[in-house]
C-alpha cells in the first residue's frame, strides 16, 4: 500500500481547497481521509513545491468510504483534472461544462477512468517550483503539522 494525497481546490467557494488522502493498492485505490485546509493554503504549498515530486498515475478505481462526503465545502462528489493549469477541483458531473477555479477557464466535461496523486497533493509538473528545496520542506513539514494536529484532536 501506497499513501498518496491530492489537493482538490472547491469549484464553488473562492480560494478554498482540501486534501484528500489516498491509500493506493495494487488493484484499486480508497480515500482514507478529507480536510479542509486553510485559506489559500494551496497557494503557499504550490510556490514551495519540489521538483522531486513524483506525480503518480492511478489507472485504477478510487473507491469512497462512508467518511468521504466530497468536498467539504460545497459536497460536490466528482473531481475534474484541468491539463491547462495543473489543479484539480471538485465538479458536478450533471453539467455540461466545468468552470475551474486554477485558471478561471471553462471547459467541456469529460470522465476518466482514473486520477493522479502525489505525496504532496499538487498532480501537475507545471506547479513545480525548481528553485528550493528547502522552502518545498517548510510546506511540506506545515502540511504535515497540520495532518498530526488533526489526529491528536481525534484520539
């Protein structure tokens, strides 16, 4: 097993995002965990992204457990990957169109079988930031404080 995380930006609250966790096995994958985060922390994580971050591809079913309710803020269940911007943002897949929040762009729904992870939850080489190492660890060391924050608060 595999734990991977996707930061999925809201398509329907202004600058809102939140981390969906992701245990990976070899035949399909299950959402272990939804938190929202901070306001824009997506921001501050994408400028401080390592360009070591293996984006994974999961050509494989996510399956969603009784704890997954989609996003948190608006409760939309699908996720839309934008191949223009690099985010990922959550969709209704009744429409026709998505409008993505990463770029302000519209454009035409399609499904796919699969989706993409990585450990830091940003899924587009385009959101690599190749200058520091060192303030890709202060985000990642933050997002990590904030995942134990929460496990303290549930035991």
């Amino acid at each position: 097993m595999q734990q991977l995380n996707q930061i999925i930006l809201c398509s329907k609250t202004k600058a809102r995002s939140f981390l969906r966790e992701v245990a990976v096995f070899d035949d399909f994958a299950v959402v272990t965990n939804i938190e929202r985060l901070p306001f824009r922390y997506h921001e501050m994580l994408g400028k401080k992204r390592s360009k070591r971050d293996q984006v994974v591809g999961l050509d494989l079913p996510i399956r969603r457990t009784d704890s997954h309710r989609g996003c948190p803020y608006c409760g939309q269940q699908a996720v839309f990957h934008c191949r223009k911007c690099g985010f990922l943002s959550c969709t209704d897949l009744s429409k026709f169109e998505h409008h993505c929040p990463g770029c302000d762009k519209a454009y035409p729904l399609r499904t796919m079988r699969g989706s993409h992870a990585s450990e830091s939850g940003f899924v587009d080489t385009a959101l690599v930031d190749r200058s520091s190492e060192r303030k890709w660890k202060d985000a990642q060391s933050a997002l990590l404080d904030l995942i134990e924050h929460r496990n303290r608060q549930d035991s």
